[in-house]
C-alpha cells in the first residue's frame, strides 16, 4: 500500500505546483501521534542443565563389592549407591581399637600410681598424650572405612554406570552421574541495557524445539553481578520445574521474559521515521509547515517504534511524502489536496463542441 500512496503524492504535488498561486503546500499524508502501552520483552537463548549433577567418585583404591543402583532409576539422598571391599580398613579398625583399650588402661592405672606419687607428672601426661594418639588414629581407620561406602549426596536419577560389580578402581576413577532434574536450571546472557529491569523471581516462559507447541514457565533465582567485558552482557539462570521429567538437561531452549510496561508512550509508524547519519528525525506539522524534529526512539515492533524524546501526544507529523519535503516547507493534508483538486477541475469551462 505505501507504494501507490507514495506515487500519488508525487503525483499529486506536480498537479498542485501548477495550480495558480505560489508558495501551494505539498500534499502529504499525516496523522496525529497516540499513545499506547508498549512492553519490554527480552528473548534469548540458553542449554537447560540439572538443578544439581555430580559424578560420583571413589577417594581411595579398591575393588567394587556392589552398586546398589539402578541406571536411570532414582536415588534418595543418603542411600549407599557403590561398596567398595573394607576387609583391610576392618582389620585395621579392630587393630587401632584394641590399642585404644590398652592405652585407655594404662593411663588409669597411671593416674592412680601419679595420686599415690609413684610416677612424676611428666608419665603421666606421656600416658594422656599416648590415649590421644591412639584416638586420632581410631578416628582415622574410622573415616577410611566410611571412604569404601559411597552415598548419593542428594536425589537424583541415576545415570549410566562406567563400571561392573569386581572392577578394581582408583582415586578419582568415575562410577556413575547423578543428576537432579526434577528442576532445570537455564542460564541465558542479557546485554547490559536490559539487566536494570531484569529482577529475581521476576516469570519467564521457554519453548524447546524437541516439544513443539508446549511452553514451559520458570523464574529468574540468580545472576552475575559481573558484566562481562568481551559480550557486554550477564548471565541470568532462571529455575525451572520439571515434574513431569518432560525436559532433559541439555536440550536447546528458547526463553522470553517481559520486564515491565508502560501504558503511555509515544508509538509511531516507521515510515515517519527519517534516519540521517546516527541521529533519526520525523517532519513535525507545525502552524502548517514541516519541521524536522530530532527524536530518540525506544522499543521497535514491527511496523511501528516507540519514540522517548522528542513527540508529545497530539502532536502531527507527515508519515508519508518525507522525502519531498525539506525543514520548514508548507504542507497539507492530501485529502485536502484532493479535495482541491476536484473543486478545481469542476470549476474549469466545458470545452466548446
């Protein structure tokens, strides 16, 4: 439609700059600026991973006795999900508290030999310092044999196992990955103009290209307090809910927040939008003249774009027949020209027969 518009008023001005009298404005078409509620909406892109994920690994060498799981099946936190073999940590623990009975013994009798003044101070706190030791090193065989009991620190679903019940493993070899994904965390990057407005537990809503049609909602819980220098932009991780187990950790995922509105901005059509080097102006209609205007514009929607400076409601400006007009040149509603025109050809003599 712009075209044709814009053609019939070049026409049209041709026409009504040879119509009689001089200075004749030009036709143009206007309109009067409105308001309307325009709304922040941030889109991004982002990975969804677990809520909490950890591979579980041994502390210390040793043959596996048995996994007490099931891959891909849930495990409450706390239960026992790998048992290594203890028989040596056992014998050690028996060994260590054996000692501790006797040096628990001798310090007694210690004690009741220094109240009688048969031994000096100094043996007895060689007998204390002794029972300690053996203490320390009960505790310690204690610990090492816990180290053969691996639990799951929180539930989670059991991934694929790395290893068979009998397998030798080492320090730090991998067994199996535990992952929480009843909730999702998705961390997606916002440039720096849009972190002011973004909030924590503000909604947010997500779609996934593996489940066409579902949208799924969740709410930011965190972002960096750093803006990184190479992207201009934070991290933002928004939470989740996953009941269902409908999302799995590491599909690609589209998410959208709306982050405020305002109900009484100035929204004009683009094409009355005049770019000229970094700055943009629109024609303002004033006393009958164009004015150009310089303008700040905000939010873009397509076909129209928001302007922060410049405009005020009710004010008019030319939307089509920008590029015929030059700062301060007269002009007039085309529907006015038309109107004109017609009055003008009625008024012309009929032609002799």
């Amino acid at each position: 439609m712009r075209k044709p518009i814009l053609f019939f008023l070049l026409f049209a001005g041709q026409v009504w700059a040879q119509a009689p009298g001089a200075n004749q404005p030009i036709p143009v078409k206007m309109m009067q600026v409105q308001t309307a509620t325009v709304t922040d909406t941030v889109t991004a892109a982002g990975t969804l991973s677990p809520h909490e994920s950890v591979v579980l690994r041994p502390e210390i060498d040793g043959r596996i006795v048995s996994l007490s799981f099931k891959e891909g099946q849930a495990v409450k936190k706390g239960a026992t999900v790998v048992k290594l073999d203890d028989a040596e940590q056992r014998a050690a623990l028996a060994a260590a508290e054996a000692d501790l009975k006797l040096a628990e013994s001798r310090y007694r009798r210690s004690e009741e030999l220094a109240g009688k003044g048969f031994i000096s101070q100094q043996a007895l706190d060689e007998a204390r310092a002794n029972l300690d030791i053996i203490r320390a090193r009960v505790r310690e065989v204690r610990v090492a044999q816990d180290r053969t009991v691996i639990r799951a620190p929180f539930t989670a679903l059991a991934g694929l196992r790395k290893v068979s019940p009998g397998a030798y493993v080492k320090k730090g070899d991998d067994i199996v990955e535990l992952a929480a994904i009843n909730q999702l965390n998705l961390d997606v990057r916002v440039t720096e103009i849009y972190l002011p407005l973004v909030k924590i537990g503000q909604p947010v809503t997500l779609t996934v290209d593996a489940l066409p049609g579902q949208r799924f909602n969740g709410t930011v819980y965190a972002m960096e307090p750093v803006i990184d220098l190479a992207t201009r932009g934070a991290l933002v991780r928004a939470r989740i809910p996953n009941t269902k187990n409908l999302l799995k950790p590491g599909m690609f995922a589209r998410v959208s927040a709306d982050l405020g509105s305002r109900p009484n901005a100035i929204v004009v059509p683009e094409q009355a939008i005049l770019p000229k080097g970094n700055k943009t102006f629109v024609y303002k209609v004033v006393d009958g003249n164009a004015m150009l205007t310089p303008v700040e514009l905000g939010r873009r929607t397509p076909g129209q774009v928001e302007v922060v400076s410049g405009l005020s409601a009710g004010d008019t400006i030319v939307v089509d027949g920008l590029l015929k007009l030059k700062p301060g040149a007269p002009v007039a509603p085309v529907e006015a020209v038309m109107q004109m025109m017609q009055k003008m050809q009625q008024q012309k003599p009929a032609a002799k027969p």
